[in-house]
C-alpha cells in the first residue's frame, strides 16, 4: 500500500493516518485511499484500508453510516468518534517520540558516515 518511492512505513502507520484523515473530514474509503496518497500509500490495497476502517470501528475509533449516493451506489461514510480523537492524540505522541528516536540514531549514524568518508579522502591523497 506504500507509493514505490516513499519510505517503508510499518502496518501500523495506516491507523493514524486513518484517524487523521478522519479529524479533517468524514470520509468514504475511495476519498480516504485517495488522500493517504499524500501520506506515502499507494492506494493499491484497498482490502487493506477498509479492514483497518472495521478494526477502528470495532474498537470505537470511528463510527460509519450509510448515505445515498446520486451518481452510483450508495456509500459507507466514516467519522472520527471522541475515543478515535483520544486514539489520535495518542498515537501522535508515540510517533513523536518515535521520530525523537530515530533523529537520535540518524545523528550517530551520520557521525560514521562522516567518519569513513574523512578516512577515505585521506588515504585517497596519500
């Protein structure tokens, strides 16, 4: 479901996204598959979405209806609940610190990167 280019984001990123998504607007999974673009899905896995969309509505995340439809069938429409704004709010603070994490790591691992490449300039002018 991740856009060919765009990092590898684990599983789990769909749910925020999904929550987020939903704060913004009620929406019907064609709209939401859409705007994840954006986010780095590819929206090649629709099958994927809509069994997230039941487990957040399973969980009480989220809340659907149905509404007429005038230029086709009639849609499933998807809106956050206050428990998915509190799941929202979670989650943004676990990828915060998530994203603290990796800043660490990618800091030391920069700190090699500069490392080897000043111990291959030297012996390259040697």
């Amino acid at each position: 479901m991740h856009t060919e280019n765009a990092p590898a984001l684990p599983k789990s990123f769909l749910r925020p996204c999904l929550l987020l998504l939903l704060r913004e607007q009620p929406a019907h999974g064609y709209e939401l598959l859409e705007r994840l673009r954006p986010l780095g899905f590819a929206g090649d896995d629709p099958g994927g979405l809509y069994r997230a969309l039941r487990a957040l509505e399973r969980d009480g995340f989220v809340h659907s209806a149905w509404e007429p439809s005038q230029a086709g069938p009639n849609r499933r429409i998807y809106q956050l609940t206050r428990a998915g704004m509190e799941e929202l709010h979670r989650r943004s603070k676990a990828l915060a610190r998530a994203r603290s994490t990796l800043e660490v790591f990618l800091s030391r691992y920069g700190e090699f990167v500069a490392l080897d490449t000043r111990k291959s300039v030297s012996r390259s002018t040697r």
